[in-house]
C-alpha cells in the first residue's frame, strides 16, 4: 500500500476581488500557479473577497467563488499548522477588512499554530501611522512610474483609474495622486465615479481629470488601470465605448486616448511587490513560536 502524502506545514491564501472576465481571472489563476511553482510544498488557494456592495447578491462563480473562511476551512482539512494570506488588493478597505476578520476567525478558532496577513499594495497604518503609510504610497508612485507605457513622450499625459474607497483609505488614494503629481506633473490620478449620474455631473471624478488634462496642453492620455486585474472597470469604465467612460469623456474633449489595458498582478515590479510581501509572511510564520498576527507591509 503507497504510503500517504506528508502533511504540508504551511498553507497560502492569497485573497483578492473577483471577476467573471475570463482575461481577469486568467490573471489570477496565472498569478496564483506562479505562487505555487514558487513554493512547491506549500499549498495554494487563490480566494475572494465580495466587499459590501455585493453582500446579499447573487455569488454567481468569480473564478470558483472561494470565500477566505471557506479556504481556511480547506487548509484545516489537509492539516495545515501555519498560514499565510497574501491581498491581492490596492488599498485597505472594506475587502482588505474581511480578510482580516476572517484570519481573526481562523486564530480564535484554534486549528492553526500560527496565521499571517500580507498587506495591500498600498498599506494601512501601522505602528508609524505618519511614516508607514507614506512609505507604501512612495513605493507605488515610484513603481508606477516606473512602469509606465515606453512609448509614451514626456509631453503626453497618464490618466491613472484608482478604484476609490470609503474611510481611510480615501486619504491614502489622495496622498498616491499628490505623490505622483508631485514627481510627474503630467500623471493624473483619479478614482471612479460611484455612479453614472456622479460621472455626468460637472465636478465629477472624470470631469476634474478632463479639465486637468486640457489645462496641461497635453493633447494625447495614456489610459492606465490601477487595479490588481484589468477587469470590467478597466475595460468598460477606463476604456469602453460608453460616453461617460474616461475614454469617451476625454475623446469628446479632444484628447486623444490610448488604453493601456494590464492589471498589476501582470505588471513585473508591481508583482515582486506582493511576491516579497508573501515571502515576508512565511518568513515570518517560521519564526513563530506560537500563535502569531498582525499585518506584514
């Protein structure tokens, strides 16, 4: 009779917002094999997270539909000892949140030795509430930039689509446009309008950016995603045919656009980001000696 499998030690989560755009989830599937070829031992479950708008709603299958308590209770059931749950979102919001409660759910449960919690790409406050947050809001501007289309001339514009979120996290999308205004006057950052009775207000989101745009003189926007996946904002709301799209508002305008349609996850340095924050986390599981939280930045 074969003998049975070892039981792995160490188990990863990487937790992110779903789609039912097969280009998206076909990041993330190629993100979380990327993850799993990284650390053979280890197995891995790629989760999502709904955020409150969708609480209630239909959960039709967003690449399987995974909940992070229900990949925990997985784990639990292979035998995995210690945890590690790598975000796959931009800010710590309201998804960010669940993610951390359902970690809490999985510690008092008392089934795993140890549980760690990798950060977004932009962090929450940590001990530091002044200089912990500006350090992730530096990374990112710095690795946008970085990333930024070759083709694009220094004298054209980058219009920039954050998702937008309520509380803090509001602030922390701010404190990412002053940064990147600051280093290149010519990136405009800009959430989403919630509605498109907001888009089509005068001092809409969009409406801003526009004025922006114009006033700089340039004459051509690089339309840029800041999500982890080019999902159905990035295709419909910053690239799509609709007239109060960015692309229709701007085009109308006399702009001339070009889509830039690459989510984060698919954007090297934006990768090694969460790869190295993950690393962090299992780093950090190892050293534990027993139940183990907080937040790994």
């Amino acid at each position: 009779m074969p003998a049975s499998p070892p039981t792995p030690h160490t188990g990863i989560i990487l937790a992110a917002h779903g789609s039912r755009l097969p280009e998206a989830r076909a990041t993330l599937e190629a993100f979380t094999a990327r993850v799993a070829d990284s650390y053979p031992r280890c197995p891995v479950r790629l989760a999502r997270t709904m955020g409150e708008l969708h609480h209630g709603r239909h959960l039709r299958p967003l690449f399987g539909a995974r909940s992070v308590d229900a990949a925990f209770l997985e784990m639990a059931g292979l035998g995995v000892a210690r945890v590690a749950v790598q975000s796959l979102h931009v800010v710590a919001g309201g998804e960010f949140a669940e993610v951390l409660a359902a970690a809490d759910r999985a510690r008092r449960g008392g089934g795993f030795a140890a549980v760690r919690v990798g950060g977004p790409l932009l962090p929450p406050a940590g001990d530091d509430p002044v200089r912990a947050p500006q350090a992730g809001i530096v990374l990112a501007a710095e690795t946008l930039l970085a990333s930024l289309p070759p083709g694009r001339a220094p004298h054209e514009a980058v219009a920039v689509m954050g998702h937008g979120a309520r509380g803090p996290a509001r602030e922390t999308y701010a404190a990412l446009a002053a940064e990147l205004a600051r280093r290149d006057p010519l990136v405009f950052f800009a959430t989403l309008d919630r509605t498109k009775a907001d888009a089509a207000r005068e001092d809409s989101h969009i409406g801003r950016l526009r004025r922006a745009i114009l006033d700089s003189g340039a004459g051509r926007a690089w339309l840029v995603p800041f999500f982890s996946v080019a999902g159905a904002h990035a295709r419909r709301d910053l690239a799509g045919d609709e007239a109060l799209s960015w692309r229709g508002v701007l085009t109308r305008a006399g702009i001339d656009c070009v889509p830039v349609l690459l989510g984060l996850l698919e954007i090297e340095l934006f990768a090694r980001i969460f790869l190295d924050r993950l690393h962090a986390s299992l780093a950090s599981l190892d050293a534990a000696g027993g139940t183990s939280g907080g937040i790994i930045t």
